[in-house]
C-alpha cells in the first residue's frame, strides 16, 4: 500500500512540473507564427464556442501522427482512428522542432469481484491497473512526418504477474495455466514504435507504422485509449475478442488515406506476451490483419477489420484464430465543461472445426465538469477453454453466453496544475448461462471503489469548474 501511495505522489509531482514546462515554453514561443492545414481549419471551427484552456495556436500546432492534414484529436491506439471530436487528456511540450505529448491513467482500488458471495471463482483484493502513454513527432521537409510512440505499465510490479480479479475475463497464461476470471497484467513496456507519413496532398497520405511492440491494424482503438472507457478502470470481458492484439511483439502496418477513408494492412506476430512482464518476445511475424476506417463527420469513427492470428495462445499451441471486428465511435462536446462518449463494438474468434464466438460491447461516457458517469454492457460466448471448463462435464463445444452490466462514476476531488485526483466507484451485475451457477453463483455482483489519477482535459477553460 505504502509503494502505491508513493506512486500517486510522484505522479502529481510530475504532473505539476509538466504544466510548469508546458507554460514556459508557450511563453518562449508564443510569437512564433503557425500554418495551418484545411483539416486544422475545420477543426478549429468545429471548436467554435469552447472556452481554451490553452491558446489555440498552441493546441493545434501538433498534428495527427500520421498525417499533416489531420488534427491530434482523432489519434487512439496504434494506428486507429477515434472521432475529430474527441477530448484530449495529457500535457503537451515542444522544442523548435520537436512536439512531444504525455498521458497516463493510474487506479488505486479496492476490487471485489464476487461482492454477495455466491460462488467460488471471485477474488477480491487492492490493484492499481494502470499505463502511461509519450509520444513526440516532428516534421520531416514540407511534406514528411516523424512520429514516435512508448507505453509502459505497471501493472505486473504493482498488481502482480497473475493480474487483477475480473469474473468471466480469459486470455493468457500463468505458470503453466490459463488465466481466467482475472485480466492479465499488461507487460512493462506495452509499445515502442516509430512511423514515417508522406503527404500526397491535402486529402492524401501514406504511412508506414513499426512496433515492438506495437498494435496492427486489427479492431477498434483499445479500450484504454477510448474516451467512453478511461474511466472505468477494468478491462472489458470480450477484450480478447476485439483488441486484444494492441500489445504484439513485432507489428508492421502500411497505409493510405484518401480523404477521410483509410486502409492498412498488418504483418505481425499471432502469439500473445508470454507471463515475463519485463522482457521483449520472440518476433514471428506469422500472422497478418488488414481495416477499413471510415470518419464521416468530426463525430464519427467508424472502422471494419479482419484478422489471421497464429497460435495467439501459448496452451492452445495448435489453435489459429480468424478475428473479424466492426465498431463505431461517437464523441460530441455538449458545453464548454460537458462532453459525451460513446462506443459500439463487434467480434468473432473463428478457429478451425468450431462455431464463431461472438461478443458485441456498448459503452459511454458522460462528462461535466467535475463529474463522470459511465456504464459498459457486454455480451461475450464463452466456450470451455475460455473458462477452463471440464469438457467430459459440458462437451467439448459447449458455449456459454455471459452479460455483463456495468455503472460507475468518478468525481474529481484535486487538480494541481494539468493533474487531477478523482475518486470513484462502480457496481458490475453478471448474468451467465444457468449451467456456471455451480461455479460462480446466480447473478454475481462486482463492487470497486478506487482513486483515478489523470490529467485535464486539453482546450478546455481553466475557470469553467
């Protein structure tokens, strides 16, 4: 407990530093003229009416990753798109030449998973799911963009190798067995990626996209990096259904955009991190993935993808997976102080022999001021290796729907410059196929209450609270 309090402290420390720098270089460049592109444009006009908390000039001097033409806003994980729309939270530094971003989420929380009691597979315990995310770019000629990416977690130094309680959640292994009814830790060193983007013209660009590790073109942004998600500190249960693949060692992605229509193709390797949190797997390069994306409106990001994965699970060495996924993304700023997310997702897991596994996920967000309320609905089959299950009792097909709803808040309780401090709670209801009562009991209910540390919202007014 002592080691995560030190955590939070340092974190605010470095949070207030950060502003202190980001003012300082604002007032060092503050009379440094600023081109802006067409799509920077009409960014700054669907803007119109929000009070900044920082200077426009200065918040749209950082472009999209991989494109000139597009605005910061629509970046999320890997190579995803989310909406033009949707709400930054981090600290933005610059150099004459270089534009570097931070953002990090961190939960101190107590989480019980099985809170009536009713069966034998929750756990309860005090974790801190975390991960923070920098990334810096600069331009290359007139046309060429340079962009680099690192995230890391500590999620196995704080939380431990064999993660934190989640019923139903499955995917990974652990000394020798699948992990299952708790969501694995995240490996210290979750991305480490560089890019290079030529623009073609205002309305196209190529890209060229290596990690390791690294996301491919696969799915929707993962759920951390989606505005309807950073408050809720839990990994969704049909994760390993649709953006399980945003921590691959050795990711190769290719691209164009024409317009708002994007395509990529991935080469990257199928098997998911092995339980040593602190290395860098083997490189295979086995598998392939290849996404449509579509924004048609700053409040839009819609995306359809598919997926071939080699052996992704290191027990079930013999099982390749075709991954299909269709999602859309919603964010809109009601106010000044008031926004609301929201997403829409679907998956299959295909393997050889078996029936698709399906599982679909909405979730959203609302924002104001101080005040967050979410809720996450889930629906995922669940078969017997999933859950670990003894087929001679089930059959070696059986599949088990599981629902999964969830409603939570967060109230921000301190800022110290661009930090904040929020506490929070939220309540789970599980609904199962009556066949896992034995195991998990009729209708389970999780119950957390955590700590959220986070920086502010960028471009909003500093006074609106």
């Amino acid at each position: 407990m002592k080691k995560l309090i030190g955590i939070f402290g340092i974190a605010l420390l470095m949070g207030y530093h950060a502003n202190a720098q980001h003012e300082h270089h604002h007032m060092q460049d503050s009379t440094k003229p600023m081109q802006m592109s067409d799509t920077m444009k009409r960014d700054h006009m669907n803007m119109e009416g929000m009070e900044m908390d920082q200077p426009m000039n200065h918040h749209m001097s950082m472009s999209h990753s991989y494109s000139l033409n597009l605005p910061m806003n629509r970046n999320g994980s890997g190579t995803g798109w989310l909406p033009d729309a949707s709400p930054m939270y981090g600290y933005m530094f610059h150099t004459p030449k270089w534009m570097y971003m931070l953002h990090y989420n961190l939960f101190l929380r107590y989480n019980n998973q099985d809170f009536t009691n009713k069966g034998s597979r929750g756990g309860s315990e005090f974790d801190a799911p975390d991960w923070l995310m920098f990334m810096g770019q600069r331009q290359v000629g007139k046309n060429g963009l340079f962009h680099f990416g690192l995230m890391a977690s500590l999620d196995a130094p704080l939380g431990g190798n064999d993660g934190y309680p989640l019923l139903f959640q499955s995917g990974e292994a652990y000394k020798g067995r699948s992990i299952v009814d708790r969501q694995h830790p995240h490996d210290l060193i979750s991305e480490l990626s560089v890019s290079y983007s030529q623009a073609l013209s205002p309305k196209a660009d190529v890209f060229v996209y290596l990690g390791y590790p690294g996301e491919p073109a696969l799915g929707p942004v993962a759920f951390m990096h989606r505005p309807s998600a950073m408050d809720n500190p839990d990994a969704p249960i049909t994760h390993h259904w649709v953006d399980a693949t945003h921590i691959t060692f050795g990711v190769a992605t290719i691209g164009v955009r024409y317009g708002q229509f994007k395509l990529e193709g991935s080469s990257f390797t199928g098997r998911e991190p092995d339980e040593n949190r602190y290395n860098f797997d083997k490189p295979r390069f086995d598998s392939w993935s290849g996404r449509l994306s579509f924004n048609p409106s700053a409040n839009w990001a819609l995306q359809v993808s598919h997926g071939f994965i080699k052996s992704p699970e290191l027990l079930h060495a013999g099982e390749d997976v075709n991954r299909t996924t269709a999602s859309a993304i919603y964010s809109k700023a009601l106010s000044t102080n008031s926004t609301f997310n929201a997403t829409a997702v679907w998956g299959m897991n295909k393997v050889k022999a078996h029936e698709g596994e399906n599982a679909a996920l909405l979730e959203a967000e609302w924002r104001r001021k101080k005040l967050a309320l979410y809720g996450r609905y889930e629906w995922a089959q669940k078969g017997i290796e999933e859950l670990s299950l003894d087929e001679n009792t089930f059959g070696h097909d059986a599949v088990f729907p599981v629902n999964a709803f969830t409603a939570g808040f967060n109230y921000d309780l301190l800022k110290i410059g661009q930090t904040r401090l929020a506490a929070g709670s939220q309540i789970t209801f599980y609904h199962a196929d009556k066949r896992l009562d034995p195991l998990y009991g009729k209708n389970p209910m999780a119950v957390e209450v955590c700590l959220r540390l986070y920086p502010s919202l960028m471009g909003m007014k500093k006074n609106s609270e």
